[in-house]
C-alpha cells in the first residue's frame, strides 16, 4: 500500500508541480555556473547507496558534507541558494527517486555517504530496513536543528509505529514546517 501511495503522490505532485520545477531549473541555471541538478550520494535501504537529485543550491565544488560542518555554508550558498532550502524547493526533484523506488514519501531523511556515526548508529537500532523519505518523523520534530542521536530515537520511533495514518500525519506537519519555514538550515 505504502509504494502505491508513493507513485500516485508522486506522479500527481510532478504533475501538479511541473510548473514550479521550471522555473527554479531556469533560476538555478540563470543564476549560477553548472548543472541545474546535484547528485549526492546517499545511503538507501540495507544501506545500499543510490544517487538523489536536488535542486543545486549550493556552489560548484563545495565539499560533500553535511551543512552544518561547512565553516561557513552561507559562502557556499548560490545566488538563490537560502531561497531553495528555506522554501524546500531544492527537495522538488527527489520525486524522481520515489519514483524510481530509491525512496519514499516518509521514512529517515537519507544520510549522506560519508555520516558514518548516523549510519552505524540507524544500522543498530535496525532503521536500515526502512526507505529513506522524503520527510520523516525526525523532520517534523526539528529537522536540521536537532543532533543526530536524537534524530535516530525519531527514526526509531517511525520504525514502531509506521502506518498509512502515521504517514498522513507527518505529511501534514510536513506542509505546516514547510509554510513556516521551521527548522531549516541556511
């Protein structure tokens, strides 16, 4: 039921949406050197690592890490860059990877190649069996602004009491953090 409700969400939002993903590929192609996407290698279910598309926000050649270990991530941010991620646009393309069944509409945010302790640490409380999401439950509880053990007793939680409701519900508080604009790093 879950990869069923990915699809339909996901094609009617690439739908829906097709407009807007335009326009930010015009303004990202318009306002900055280099490709309108970026690649990130990121770790899937089982660990297995897969490719997610975003919206490039950040310049050419910044290191791939986590923001927050960026000495300063704002002199890496491109012209529309803090507009991307304060919006959640630059996330837009990842509906692709749902699509393709990399990821989910809800699940742990998928960590980056090289977040070892987040990695080791969700690989032993057994979130590795799960999709990574698009939103998840440690995202509607504080998205960037939490550290990362708290995240994983977050994705634990989702682990214990994933449901079709559960999902409905942090997609709600997905819109609502979204509109507000709560919890996203710069």
């Amino acid at each position: 039921m879950k990869r069923i409700l990915d699809l339909l969400c996901s094609l009617l939002a690439l739908i829906v949406l097709a407009l807007p993903i335009l326009l930010v590929s015009i303004a990202v192609k318009l306002t900055s050197k280099g490709p309108v996407l970026y690649w990130s290698d990121r770790v899937g279910r089982h660990n297995k690592i897969f490719r997610m598309p975003k919206f490039r926000s950040m310049l050419v050649g910044t290191p791939a890490v986590a923001t927050h270990l960026l000495t300063n991530p704002s002199a890496f941010l491109t012209p529309i860059g803090s507009f991307l991620r304060k919006t959640s646009l630059d996330e837009l393309p990842q509906l692709w990877s749902i699509l393709k069944g990399d990821m989910s509409l809800v699940g742990p945010r998928p960590a980056l190649f090289n977040q070892y302790d987040l990695i080791s640490l969700r690989t032993e409380k057994g979130i590795d069996v799960l999709a990574p999401g698009l939103t998840g439950w440690a995202q509607v509880n504080g998205r960037d602004e939490i550290p990362i053990e708290q995240k994983v007793v977050f994705d634990t939680q989702y682990l214990a009491k994933q449901s079709l409701f559960f999902d409905i519900r942090i997609l709600w508080l997905t819109v609502l953090k979204v509109i507000h604009r709560d919890g996203v790093s710069h």
